[in-house]
C-alpha cells in the first residue's frame, strides 16, 4: 500500500485515482483492538483503531480503490452521500483528514463522509 505523508503524496493519489470522481463507497470496515482488560478494569487505546474503505471507481476503468486509515480522531460515512463528487485530502499538524467532497474545512465535514486520522494508505485493488 502507498501512504500518504507528504503534499506530493496527496497529489499522486488524487492523480493516480482521479480524485475518486464518481465513486461510491461500497465497503466500509472498522476495527478497534485497544480495549482491553486489566484489574478489572477496561482500559481503551485510541490509537489501535483501523478504518477501511472500498470505494468503487468508474472513473479509473472500474476499479476498487481501498484506503486504510489508523490512530482514527474522528470518522464519519454519511449514509445519504455515498457518492463521491471528488475526494479531497489534506495534511494538517499531525493528521491526514480526507473528505468524500472538495474540502476539508471543518465546519463542512459534517455534510460529508470524512476521516480525521493519522495515517492514510492507499491501494487499487485487483
């Protein structure tokens, strides 16, 4: 998988996937292997989160486009906008926060599918 670290990180996917255009989230994965117990206790680690999405893309011939997110902030898939107009992601101190429409501004997140995590790879998958 290709992660995504830098500006020219970010460019190259939305080059290679064509900012998912026309794309449809069809699978969506959440795993979370922080909690556990100790004394008696739960105790819960943030960090061991993982999200994964499939996104179905007729505008690079049909392909399955995959992401995986991890160390999760915050995520949503807004179930009425499964339809991705144009994807978009940025890089902000210590997140990569990626946004199923063309921005990523924080009061416009919430019309939106997005995930806030701290890392992001990418794969087209076979």
């Amino acid at each position: 998988m290709k992660e995504i670290k830098s500006e020219k990180d970010i460019n190259d996917f939305l080059e290679e996937t064509r900012a998912l255009h026309d794309g449809c989230i069809i699978d969506v994965q959440y795993k979370h292997s922080g909690i556990k117990r100790i004394d008696n206790c739960l105790h819960f680690h943030p960090d061991e989160t993982k999200l994964t999405l499939k996104i179905f893309a007729p505008s690079i011939f049909d392909a399955i486009v995959e992401i995986e997110f991890e160390n999760l902030l915050r995520w949503q898939i807004n179930s009425k906008n499964d339809y991705l107009y144009a994807a978009c992601v940025n890089i902000e101190p210590g997140y990569i926060v990626w946004s199923s429409e063309i921005y990523t501004s924080s009061e416009r997140l919430e019309d939106s599918s997005y995930v806030i995590a701290r890392s992001m790879k990418w794969r087209i998958a076979d």
